[in-house]
C-alpha cells in the first residue's frame, strides 16, 4: 500500500489511504476517484461489507474505480455474464447462458436454449473448480445438484425435520441455493489466453488445457512466450477491443481461439491474479497502430499506478 501511495506521489497525486472501517459514506465525494481492491472470502460475506460501501460511495457520487457493478462482478459469474450480456450483446448471445438460484429453479425450467454439450459453472470458483462439461440434461441436472448444494449442516437436519414433521404444511426450502451458470460449450479450444491490461499495457499468457480436458484455468500448463500458433496481434486486438468496452483501467480477459475467431471466456476488472504480469520479461503495447514488444521486468504497482494515471489523464471526471 505504501509502495502504491509512494508512486501516485510522483506522478503527482495526494493519496489518502483509508480503511473500509473508516468510509464515511455522508462526506462529499462528488469526483473523487477511489481505488479500492475485493476479496474472495469463503462465502463471500467479507465480500459483500465492502460492495455496501463500495456501492454507498458511489452513490455519494465518488469516482469508484473500477465501478461498482465490476465489483460485483468480481468472483461472481452470476453477475459477470449478466454484463456480458449488456456489453458484448453479439457474442454473448452465441452462448445462451441462463443462471439459476436454486437447482430446483433449473430442474422445473422448460428446455435450455443452445447446443448440447454445455457447461456448467459455480458462480464463485476459480481454477477450473466447480466448472463442469454435461452432455445432456440428466448430466447437467446431476452436475448442477451437486454445485448448488447449500452447505449448511445444521440448516439441512432442521429442514430435513420439518419436511417430515410437517408434511403437507411445510413449504420446503431450497437446500440447494448456490447459484450457478449454465451456457454453451464453444468447441475446439485447445487452451485459452490470459491476456492482463494495466493503461497501455497488455501482457500475454498461453494455457493449454488438462490432458483430455476442455478447461485451461488452472491447468498449469502455461508459457508467457508462445501463443500456440495463434496471431499475437489478432489476440491483442480483440483483447483491446474488449478491454476499451469494459472501459475499466485494468482488467483480466480469459480468451479462447477455436481457429477460427476469438471468445472471451470470462473478464474481471480487480483483484486478479497478476502473475502473468509479474513474470513476464516483457509487455505488448500499440505504437503508430501496430503492436510493439517492449522488454520490462514489471513492477507491479509501478504498472498498476501508471495505468490509473492514464485512465483519469484520459478521462477527467
Ligand atoms: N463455454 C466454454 N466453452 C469452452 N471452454 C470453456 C467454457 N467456459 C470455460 N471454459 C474453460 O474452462 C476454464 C475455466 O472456466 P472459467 O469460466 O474461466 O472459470 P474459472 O473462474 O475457474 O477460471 C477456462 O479456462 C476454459 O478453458
Ligand atoms: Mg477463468
């Protein structure tokens, strides 16, 4: 944090560094930028304190970066691919992704829409976890049963109790309540691309998919050097391009190329990982409309500063 204040100093800023503790949502903020970072507790109940504050200055009319709605799209693929629908309308309808709350929401649905095989994801995961390739609905149904499930012991016996107990007047309860996604496969993926923009900076990671598996995140099987045959300036194009529509300083895109043309998997605007930053031996940035490779050991808050003093040069409140 000192390391970060240190830098917005030089580039001539006055950073105040305030704990979440400390917000004061009544205080006048009318364009004040804020910078703020999330977590990804389990069950994300740290989480949700800091989207009440996030949200409640963004409504006192400070400058949240990036805004609130990415922040509740953070470690939520409920809320990511809701956006995604808004933002990238075209694509997003290739994939037909449909959310439930409950797995009884999904069980009592009439027909999904799309192509057969699909894939099923827990709102909250990362790594691949809890992300799930069904070929048909007795697959999906067993996959989602098995996500959803709220895991509450307590909770469960009691329910459990009352549905025998009070048979005929208990209304049941979902014991089943972690919401999840449901959309399309898009085929012939062999990895995707890591793709992380600070400002002016893009830097590129290539992961291969499990042996035998259509998922990539998380797989370990990673080079920051090759693209696996795929054009690095069509990536980095279409990369921009999504990056300058989510209009956030920074941003994390998981990209696939099924040899044809690009997907974006899934996008997230805070607290990604930054490892595909941190060892690279250099970053991509457009000069004179191409891209140029520049070689740069990252200096994480360096980049992070420098692409927050781009965005607010760029586009004073
Ligand atoms: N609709 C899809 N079609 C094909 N592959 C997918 C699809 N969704 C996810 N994947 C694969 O599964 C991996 C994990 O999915 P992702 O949504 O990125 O979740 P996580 O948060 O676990 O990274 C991706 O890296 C990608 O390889
Ligand atoms: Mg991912």
């Amino acid at each position: 944090m000192t390391r970060l204040a240190d830098n917005f100093r030089r580039a001539g800023f006055t950073p105040e560094v305030t704990s979440f503790r400390d917000v004061d949502p009544s205080a006048d903020l009318q364009g004040v930028p804020v910078l703020y970072t999330s977590s990804e507790d389990t069950g994300l109940e740290y989480k949700s304190w800091i989207e009440d504050l996030v949200l409640a200055l963004e409504t006192s009319g400070a400058r949240t970066l990036p805004g609130y709605r990415f922040l509740r799209a953070h470690h939520n693929k409920v809320m990511m691919e809701a956006l995604r629908t808004q933002l990238f309308p075209k694509e997003a309808a290739e994939l037909h992704t449909r959310s439930f709350g409950t797995f009884e929401e999904l069980a009592t649905a009439t027909a999904l829409d799309g192509r057969w095989p699909k894939v099923i994801k827990a709102s909250a995961g990362a790594g691949s976890l809890n992300v799930a390739l069904v070929h048909n609905r007795a697959d999906l149904l067993r996959a989602a049963r098995q996500i959803s499930r709220t895991r509450n012991p307590h909770e469960t016996l009691r329910e459990h109790g009352k549905r025998i107990l009070r048979r005929g007047r208990h209304y049941a309860n979902s014991l089943h309540r972690q919401k999840f996604i449901v959309q399309d496969l898009i085929s012939g993926l062999t990895g995707d691309f890591k793709v992380l923009r600070f400002g002016d900076r893009y830097y590129t990671l290539w992961r291969q998919n499990r042996p035998g598996d259509f998922r990539a995140s998380g797989s370990g099987i990673f080079d920051y050097h090759s693209t696996a045959g795929v054009d690095r300036a069509a990536l980095l194009d279409y990369a921009e391009q999504v990056s300058e529509t989510l209009g956030t300083p920074t941003a994390s895109l998981d990209v696939g190329f099924d040899g044809r043309r690009f997907h974006l998997i899934e996008f997230q605007c805070l607290h990604f990982g930054t490892v595909t930053a941190e060892r690279s031996t250099h970053y991509y940035t457009r000069s004179d409309g191409s891209w140029r490779q520049v070689a740069d050991r990252c200096d994480i808050e360096a980049v992070f500063c420098d692409a927050i003093v781009q965005y607010l040069n760029r586009r004073p409140a």
